[in-house]
C-alpha cells in the first residue's frame, strides 16, 4: 500500500506559478509511476501529467504542454508539479497518483493508477 498527500494547492492570478507536492508513505514509492490528474467541477477528472519510476520519462496532456513540469524526488518520497503561466481554464482539485506499471509508455487512464490522494485545490482568478 502507499498513502499519497498532496499539498501547495491555493488561488493565485492568471500568469503566476504555483508548485503542488505529492508525499508518499507507506510501501516503497521507488517502483511505481505517478501521475498529476485534475477534476473541475461537472468535468470528468482528466490526465495532466505522468512520470516514470526513475524520472527519465515523462508524458503531458496537450494544454498544459510547455506549462508545466513534473518531477519526483525518491530518496524524498515526493512527487513535485511546477505550474507555469497558469490560467483560469487551469482551475481545478489536483490528485496525485501512484501505478504499478511495467508495459512501455505511460498510463493515461485512471483505472491504471492504484493509489491516490485526497487532492489539494487550485484556483486561478482572470
């Protein structure tokens, strides 16, 4: 089992940054992918982010592109997402979640992930 927490969430003005974290406890966090997803409200919760086990490979869904940035510290058990230019359609619950993943690739779906967090809020005001 690993207990996933994520924290940094907060309203800021379009064009800010703003750095959401993911603390994993419990089994080793080490061998499994992660992945960023956000859930706006009467919107499916959609894929944002995904990083492998070792941080060598990471995918982004189209809009956030360019924007923003994930990446994982082990030795912390810890998953960052570094969001760039935010904008208001950016608004959402952002989760953290964690995959047992061994094919090619990174999932997208979110019936591959396993575990997740509670989520932390992000707002993003015009």
């Amino acid at each position: 089992q690993v207990q996933l927490a994520e924290s940094g969430g907060g309203l800021v003005q379009a064009g800010a940054s703003l750095r959401v974290s993911c603390a994993a406890s419990g089994q080793s966090f080490t061998i499994y992918a992660a992945g960023w997803f956000r859930q706006a409200p009467g919107k499916e919760r959609e894929f944002v982010a995904g990083i492998n086990w070792s941080g060598s490979s990471t995918d982004y869904v189209d809009s956030v592109n360019g924007r923003f940035t994930i990446s994982r510290d082990n030795p912390k058990r810890t998953m960052y997402l570094q969001m760039n230019n935010l904008k208001p359609e950016d608004t959402a619950v952002y989760y953290c979640a964690a995959a047992r993943w061994t094919r090619p690739g990174l999932p997208r779906d979110t019936p591959a992930y396993e575990f997740w967090g509670q989520g932390t809020q992000v707002t993003v005001s015009s």
